[in-house]
C-alpha cells in the first residue's frame, strides 16, 4: 500500500437536506463511472457555477475482514484528456449533488442523488482514527446508519434500478 491509504468513513441515510442547505447553491456536480470488472471509478467533479472542474481515477476497495466503515483508496488525478480517454471505457454511472455541512465539530458531505437514484440523499463523514469513525452517533438529521449496507455503496448504486431505489427507501425511511 505504498500509494493507497485507509479511507475511514461512515454513511448515513438522511429523508431530506438538512436545514440550512440551499438546493441551488454551492454544490459539487459528481459524475461517476465505474467501470465494469475492476474496483475502479472514473470521477468528474464540477462546481456548481460549472467553472472549476476535476477529473480522477479511483480504486477503492475493503481490504478483507476490515470493518464496514474502513477501505483502502487510491486516487490519480487526471487531465480532461486522460478522463476522456479513460471514460470510453464506459460503465455504470451514478450522479449526485454534493454539499458540505458543519455538525457537531464534524464536515459531512452531503449527496442528493439523480436520475434512477432521486429520492436517496445520503450524508458522509470521514475519521482519522477507528475508534473516532467507530464511536460516532447517527446525527440527528439523519434517519439510520447505512454504513455497512452494500446497497448504499458507489458501485452497487450506480447499477440499481429505479425499482430497487423505491423498495429500499421503503424498507429504510418509515414515512
């Protein structure tokens, strides 16, 4: 693991976005493509204005019988040109709205997802340590811990069906 680090991170399954976020405002436009029959992700991050823009490849992966909030990731940033290269790969794509938010002494980045995913919204939050990442509580502005759930992981969402996302919601948000 010499150019890999640990990745400690928990996901949260919220209803909505938490006061204080505008929807139209200061957001991340992400474009995954996660390419078919490897651990990789092709990522495109664009401002909300559409004038910054980042491109990366990312391996991203658990490492064994390592918790459900620990994975091993890797990340290579990209031309526009190597993005556009590599993206001819194709894949199973996922897109989301990312904000950030202040809770608690904590950033959480916020995801609203698009298209065959609309209606899930999920809150991130990384740690530096095990028993940091471990020992956090479900923010009170979210519904239920989803941190160990494969469905609300990048690759398994990118090829769920609409039908899948509206069983799951479902099941998780008691309405």
């Amino acid at each position: 693991m010499k150019y890999a680090r640990i990745e400690r991170e928990r996901r949260f399954l919220l209803r909505r976005l938490p006061d204080g976020i505008d929807p139209h405002r200061r957001f991340r436009r992400i474009t995954d493509i996660y390419i078919p029959n490897t651990r990789l992700r092709l990522r495109r991050v664009e401002s909300d204005d559409g004038l910054k823009k980042e491109w990366k490849l990312t391996q991203k992966y658990r490492d064994g019988d390592s918790p459900p909030f620990q994975t091993v990731i890797t990340n290579i940033y990209l031309s526009e040109a190597e993005y556009e290269t590599l993206a001819r790969l194709g894949g199973a794509i996922l897109r989301k709205r990312r904000y950030q938010m202040d809770h608690d002494g904590r950033r959480f980045a916020i995801d609203v997802f698009e298209g065959e995913l609309e209606g899930i919204i999920l809150a991130e939050v990384e740690g530096a340590t095990d028993d940091e990442i471990e020992n956090l509580s479900v923010p009170p502005f979210a519904v239920q811990d989803v941190t160990g759930v494969e469905f609300f992981t990048g690759g398994r969402l990118a090829c769920a069906t609409r039908e899948e996302v509206q069983r799951e919601l479902r099941e998780r948000l008691v309405w």
